[in-house]
C-alpha cells in the first residue's frame, strides 16, 4: 500500500485557529473540504439543530396518512429489504404501529430466493403470507422505481401504499407516484443524503409534529445504526442522529430488548457505543442473517421485548455471524489467491461455484484492498451466476461496466459499488474483458488506477496522549468519509517492543506496544489480519493509526487499545 500525506491549505488553518479550534483539529480540517466560517454549523452535534421533518419530500402527507389509518384501527404492513438499513427501518416502522396499538405484518424479502426490491417474486410471495390486503402498507428501503409493482399492490386491494426509500429513481417513467406518498431525500430540495433509517426516523418525527403519542427518542438509536451501516455521509441531520443516537441516554429509550442483547453479546463497553463499534460489530450481525439466513431472524431479535428471549436470538444471530466470516474467510483467501496469480495491471475478475452470493461483496472489498485494483466477483445460485464488486477512490466502476456490459444480462450500482448477473459464455473471456475495460477508462480519465491510502500528519510518540484523543472526540467525531473522515496519524522511525497475536473464527489480530529512544509509548495498538510476527519486534518501522473513539476521564484510554491501519518496515 502507497501512503501520501493529504495536502494541507495552510490559510484555512490559519482561519480555523482564529475561529478558536484545537491546533491539531484545525490542521485536521484544513485538508478537509469544510469552509471556516460553516465549521460550526457542519460540525454541530445540537439535537435541536435537525431539519422540520416537513422539508423532507411527502413526510407530511405519510405522516397525515398513517395518522388517519391509527384512528381507524387500520391493518397495516411492511416490506423491507434484507440488509441493516432495510431491516433496521422495518423495526421502527413496526415498533411504531406498536405504538399506536396497530396490528402489523412485516415482510422481509430473501436475498437468495427473492432477490433486492420490489419485485415480481417479492410481491408473490407477500401476498401468500398476507392472504388479504392491508389498508395501509408501508415499502422502506426499496420501492421508488417500482410504479407498476405498487398498481399490482393496489389492484391486490391496498388501500394506501408510503414509500420510504433512499434511492436514486432509475427512470422517470417507473417512479412510483401513484404511491400515497413517497418519502425520498431525492426529490426533497432542502434534505441531504438520508439512508431509509434516517428517512423513518423524520418520518416519526413529522408524526410527532401532528400528535404527542409518540417520542421520536426512542426511535433514534435506530436511525444511528442504519446511517453508519449503510455508509451515509455523516454531516447535517445525519451527524445530529449518529451523535446523539449512540448515546446511553439515546440506547436506553429503545423499548424493545433486543437491541441490548445485541449490544451485550458483541460490545464489551456497552455504556459507550462508537462508529466503528457498529460498523464492525453490530451492523454485521444484522447483516450476517440476510446474507446466509433469513432476515427475520434479526427482526424477530430487534422486536423481541423479552430480555431472556432476546439474548437466546442474540446468540443465534451470533452464530449466525461466526459462520458467515468463517465463510467469508475461506472466500476471501481463494478469491486473492486467484487474484494474485492473474497478475492483472488493471481490473480483476475471479469467480467460484461455491462462491455465497450474499458474501461476493465484502470479499470483492477485501480484493480491493490486497490488490489496488477495481475487482468482481461472481458465485452461482439456481443456475444463475450473479456477484458485486467494489471500486478504489476517485475510479467509476458503473462506467466501466458500461463500456462492456455486454458481457452482463443485468447489471446496477454507483461509482463504487456494483451488482452483476454475468452470462455463462463469457465467464472464462470476462477477466480479459473487465481488465481492457479498466485500461480504457484509465486511459480517458487521465488515471494511473492507482490506489494509495492518505495519512494527516505525523506525531510525535509523546503526543499520543489522552488529551489528543478528547480532543478529537469532542471536536471531530463522529466522522465522515467524504466531509470530515477519520484522522489518520503516523508515527515515524519507531520500535515494536511485544507483540501478542490471537485468532479467533475468521479473524486474526496482533496487540503491540512501541518505542522511540527511551520514551515507551503507554498504550497499546491493534492491528487486524497482520502480515507480521515476532520477526519484527526491535525493527524500525513507520505505523499508522487512529485514535479510539471510546474515551472518558475516569478510565481514560489506557484500557482501548488503538488501531493501527499500517506497520511497514522503513
């Protein structure tokens, strides 16, 4: 891996220090894309600050919709998606019908046997569970490009149909406005980017403008989880509900039991909750049902009010978990394997029969990150070869597929991820094929395809220190990647002292502790998936790292380790 140190406008720093921030924080933001003078408006974390619901596109009219249903005691229903976002966001809407003494059924799609969104199969297989039509339906996390499948709804007899959903309209044509209301940050004019969590939760808030039944509160540990998991940029309405949504004041409003036995099976500090705790922790257990499983299970635990119930499907979703990075794992050193020996200058493309199609994502992340490289990678199910791949900073992997989409009978995503159903003809041509594809649009976009990591600056040892670390939690996090992400600091030219490895099921990690000189720095550092033992205790090298987001005055962070990115040799 190549690292660059990011460039640093020197004038911003100068004008973020007079605004009276943290040496080191101006600096920081300084090679961020944030203005001075919106410093404090982008950085706020003030729960009063988020938007009037009403701003965001139809909330008004769902919330008047959902309210005219509770008074006539209306049968309600959901369809979610199987990942966190869709499945957090069928939790709240369901927890919310609770609320108001509501029966609700909530549907959750397979990812193997109905495939993503509001399809044909999905439909089918709703209205076999449901037998009748409910009066209100709810569609979250899918359900904006869908207008024919919604007329199929309403002519089943679904009397009003609230989409909730986040992404961008495909065509024009198939936006579903003959849906009773559609929320969508897309076709709002004053709303940023939102995941379908973070659109429930202004959803529940328009519905606590116009009646007191209900405390949006308890709605926003959710809406934290969904935002993080589904990588939303944290500034603006997103910043305010992943600041205050991990807090102990936020968690301990949740109703349902489920949440906290989830939190206790996977967080040893559970009156702290972090970004990464749920990126690495909880959003994966979430996740891991959909991928390998059912959905439901994950619904079940997020609903479930009995705390000895609750624990019993933490422990499921748990194992469920450990088999899916078992999985995930096997995956994962084949595909860099296959990867490594292609000796690919451009794109890679590696495909297996056994290959889970629910894991092919984050196994393409991992290609992405040994070889530098925009990567696919495909596995089989029901006769059908179907995959995902991931991209590096700044390279459009849509583009590139649209230059040889010949090869695909579907295809779909953004610049930097993908989903692909290839034709069985061209599996054996398609690395040829992807990898000419990626040349050609290196060539026209003027790029090497390089891929290199950035560091802010370097430290000395002495100042990894607590007061840094409050520093930046106070005045940074929570971090986003595109706006404000996540210090990274080198330290230069130091010593490993001791290294203690573990490995666990589908994960490996090294603790050590360095040194420069005499000086002994008196906390210690993770690293996972080491490429590096004892061999190199007593060498000197370069480490990268960040701060822990976990931090208080009476423990201080001696007991959290930091996390290191990089150890190279100098």
């Amino acid at each position: 891996m190549v690292w660059k140190q990011k460039d640093l406008d020197k004038e911003k720093e100068k004008e973020f220090l007079k605004f009276g921030k943290h040496k080191l924080t101006s600096r920081i933001l300084a090679q961020t894309r944030i203005d001075p003078d919106k410093a404090d408006f982008l950085l706020s974390t003030d729960y009063k600050d988020l938007n009037d619901p009403f701003l965001l596109n139809d909330v008004e009219l769902a919330a008047k919709t959902f309210i005219r249903h509770a008074k006539n005691k209306s049968r309600v229903a959901i369809i979610g998606d199987y990942d966190c976002d869709g499945i957090v966001s069928t939790t709240m809407l369901y927890e919310l019908c609770r609320d108001f003494n509501l029966k609700c059924v909530p549907f959750l799609p397979s990812r193997l046997e109905h495939g993503y969104g509001l399809n044909k199969n999905t439909i089918a297989s709703f209205k076999e569970k449901l037998k009748t039509a409910p009066d209100l339906l709810f569609v979250t996390d899918c359900g904006t490009s869908n207008k024919d499948e919604i007329e199929e709804l309403k002519d089943f007899g679904v009397k009003d149909v609230i989409i909730i959903d986040h992404h961008l309209p495909a065509d024009e044509e198939k936006v579903s406005r003959n849906a009773t209301a559609l929320v969508s940050w897309h076709l709002s004019d004053n709303f940023n980017e939102m995941c379908a969590c973070g659109e429930v939760f202004q959803f529940i808030r328009g519905v606590r403008k116009l009646t007191n039944h209900v405390n949006p509160v308890e709605y926003l540990s959710y809406a934290a989880i969904g935002t993080i998991a589904d990588s939303q940029p944290i500034f603006g309405d997103n910043r305010l509900i992943v600041k205050n949504g991990l807090t102990k004041y936020a968690f301990d409003h949740v109703s349902a039991s489920g949440l906290n036995s989830l939190i206790k099976s996977k967080i040893k500090y559970s009156e702290t909750i972090t970004q990464t705790d749920i990126e690495y922790r909880i959003a994966p257990m979430v996740n891991a049902a959909g991928r390998i499983a059912s959905p439901d299970i994950a619904l079940r635990l997020l609903t479930e009010y009995d705390p000895l119930i609750a624990d019993e499907l933490a422990d499921k979703v748990l194992k469920l978990n450990i088999k899916r990075k078992s999985e995930q794992t096997r995956m994962e050193y084949e595909a860099v394997s296959k990867a490594r020996e292609l000796n690919s200058e451009n794109g890679i493309f590696v495909y297996g029969k056994d290959y889970h199609i629910g894991i092919v994502g984050i196994v393409a992340a991992r290609v992405v990150e040994e070889t530098g490289k925009p990567s696919l990678v495909i596995g089989y199910h029901n006769g059908v070869w179907k995959g995902s791949g991931r991209s590096i900073e700044g390279v459009n992997l849509k583009e590139i597929l649209d230059s040889c989409s010949f090869m695909f009978d579907k295809y779909g995503g953004h610049a930097a991820a993908v989903g692909v159903t290839i034709k069985e003809e061209y599996l054996e041509k398609a690395q040829g094929i992807f990898d000419d594809a990626c040349s050609r649009y290196f060539k026209m976009n003027d790029s090497s395809g390089l891929n290199f990591s950035t560091f802010n600056t370097q430290l000395n040892v002495k100042a990894v220190n607590d007061e840094i670390a409050s520093v930046l939690i106070n005045e940074l996090s929570p971090y986003c990647k595109s706006n404000n992400p996540e210090p990274v600091f080198k330290l230069s030219n130091v010593r490993i002292n001791s290294i203690d490895t573990r490995e666990g099921d589908g994960w490996n990690l090294a603790n050590f502790s360095i040194y420069k000189g005499e000086y002994i720095v008196p906390y210690k550092f993770t690293i996972f998936s080491p490429n590096f033992g004892n061999e190199i205790i007593d060498e000197p090298v370069n480490v990268y790292f960040t701060f822990p987001q976990r931090w208080d005055n009476s423990k201080r962070f001696q007991e959290f380790s930091l996390t290191a990115v990089q150890v190279e040799k100098t």
